[in-house]
C-alpha cells in the first residue's frame, strides 16, 4: 500500500532511513534519535516543500519516495521532481521502486506537469539501468550545479559580481 505522509506520521520512516543512513555513510550515519528530529524539524517543517509516499508491507515502510511539484515551466505546466527514491534492500527488484514512480508520476499528471525528473548517482549503474528500463532518457542537454558546505557560505559572503 503507498501512501502520502504527513509530520504525524513522519516516524514511520525512521527505520527506513536508518538502513538509507547505512546504506550511504556506513558508520558516519545518523544516529535513530537525530534522524527522528531530522524527520521531524526539516524534512516536515513548513519550509521543507517536499513531499513523501511511503509504499508500506503491513506497517513498516519497506520503499519511499520524496518529490516536489514545481512551477513554472513549457508550455503552462509544471514538473515533478523526485529528490530521493529507496527501497529496503530486503525487497529490492520486486517492483516496489517501479510502483513508487508510477504513483509520483499520476500526481504529475492530476496537477498537469509535463515533465518528472530526477537525479541518479553515477557510482549506481544498477539505477541507471532501471531508469532506462521504464523508458526514461537520461538529459544529455542539462548540466548539475551545486554549492555545498563552506561553498555555500562563500557564496553568501562574496561580493555581486
């Protein structure tokens, strides 16, 4: 069963995202009681603009998806795009990733966007693969820019060019 999550039910995903901490950061991953008040503060807060589907088996969240829908863009309409898509290395290849997209991607059509996009490491050709499996084209006319850390800061404090 997939279902859109709300900060009441935020926790659900802590056993998810701790396995998706592992995963990613090995033994530098956050600790159960900072990914909860990460769910909690950030992912839920106001400001956060994104929303998750949590695909459950019984009541554990075994896949999840973050996404936003953003305008503007062509033509009058708007875009999905999905931040981050994981599924339980106990289920994965079972159809549970597939099943997460194609929900974000009914919502991408309910509120007429004509575009989803997402992101895939370059260090994950297994996801690669998928994404062109479902049909999906990698975006060969697009480039991928990012401050991060100090940068960030830098970039506050520079003067206007």
């Amino acid at each position: 069963m997939i279902k859109e999550l709300t900060k009441e039910n935020a926790l659900d995903l802590v056993p998810i995202f701790m396995e998706l901490e592992n995963y990613y950061f090995g033994k530098d991953a956050a600790s159960e009681p900072e990914i909860q008040d990460y769910l909690v503060n950030k992912v839920f807060s106001q400001n956060s603009g994104v929303s998750i589907v949590a695909f459950y088996h019984e009541s554990t969240v075994i896949g999840f998806a973050t996404f936003t829908v953003m305008y503007p863009a062509p033509k009058l309409s708007g875009q999905v795009f999905m931040k981050d898509l994981f599924v339980s290395s106990m289920v994965r290849g079972k159809g549970i990733g597939l099943k997460l997209m194609q929900h974000i991607a009914k919502i991408a059509i309910d509120n007429g966007c004509n575009r989803f996009d997402w992101t895939a490491e370059s260090t994950n050709p297994r996801a690669g693969q998928f994404y062109q499996a479902i049909g999906a084209s990698v975006v060969e006319d697009k480039e991928y820019y990012r401050l991060d850390d100090e940068l960030i800061n830098r970039f506050v404090e520079s003067p206007v060019y």
